[in-house]
C-alpha cells in the first residue's frame, strides 16, 4: 500500500487561500473594535452626563465653572479646577472620564480624554426639569479629539450625539 502526502504546491495554495481568507477579515475585525471603542465612549459621556445632572440638581440647578483643558487652561480660567474633578465626589469612577480610543494620552496629562465646553457651561442657571441653558439644548461636552473618525457629544439634556469629522 502507498502513503500518499500532499505535495509542495497543494501546501502552499491552502497557505495561501489562508493568508487571503485573513487579510479579508482583518479590516472587518478593525471597524469592529472601532465602533465598540465609539460606543464605550458615548457610554462613558452618557454616565457624566448622569453625574452631571446630579450635580446641578445639588447646587441649585447650576453648571459647574471648570476649565476646558485642565493642562492648558485660557487665561480666564487659570484657577478654576478640570471637570473630572469637579464630577469625581459625584461619580466616585476615575476611569469614566477616559476614552478608551485616547491614544493622545489626554487622561493621563488633563484626567480626562474630554473638554467642558466652559464658554457656554460654566456656572450657567439650568431651567429645572427642562435641562436646557437660555433655551438651548447644546454641547456641554465632547472629545479633546477626533479619536472615533468624529466626535462624541454630550449635551445638557443628558443625550449623546456622535458627529462624523468633514473631510
């Protein structure tokens, strides 16, 4: 009785059908964790945006006065603290306030991979039970940067928005 063996090319076909079925699955798995990391984040914003509302139900229906950007705060706002300080008492959760598509190490340099908008939000009076500043509905939060193709927003009513970047 003969032994047969798969010869040389028949090897390298099925190598090679392999290698073809993994670079078709690769990208497929990239966009994957990239919306699970977008989705995390709006998760994330979502959860500040609860302990935002905590916050100003405690202070007499007041935003906060942080700073944008704890580690490169404007003139103006040189002595006022970061917005995951002001919230951490009322989230008790460090990791919240980081992005897990931070790859610019925002967190470790502000604790925070998210900006307060302070031009609108800072010690602004929140019509109760309504959540909406001077009759708007607007961005009190969103992403230092584009780390999801676009950012992430949170808005003073508690929803989250995810705006694509233009190209």
């Amino acid at each position: 009785m003969k032994k047969t063996c798969f010869t040389l090319i028949e090897l390298l076909t099925v190598i090679a059908i392999i290698a073809i079925l993994a670079a078709l699955l690769v990208p497929a798995f990239n966009r994957a964790r990239t919306a699970s990391r977008k989705s995390s984040c709006a998760s994330n914003l979502k959860e500040i945006g609860l302990g935002l509302h905590m916050y100003i139900a405690d202070n007499r229906y007041r935003t906060p006065s942080c700073t944008q950007r704890p580690s490169q705060p404007p003139v103006n706002e040189t002595n006022l603290p970061g917005i995951a300080e002001t919230l951490l008492p009322v989230l008790k959760e460090k990791n919240i306030f980081r992005c897990p598509a931070d790859n610019l190490e925002f967190f470790e340099k502000d604790g925070t991979s998210y900006e307060w908008n302070s031009i609108g939000g800072n010690d602004q009076v929140v019509e109760e039970n309504k959540f909406i500043i001077m009759g708007f509905k607007y961005p009190v939060m969103a992403d230092y940067e584009d780390f999801h193709n676009g950012k992430n927003y949170l808005y003073i009513d508690g929803h989250v928005n995810s705006n694509p970047v233009e190209e």
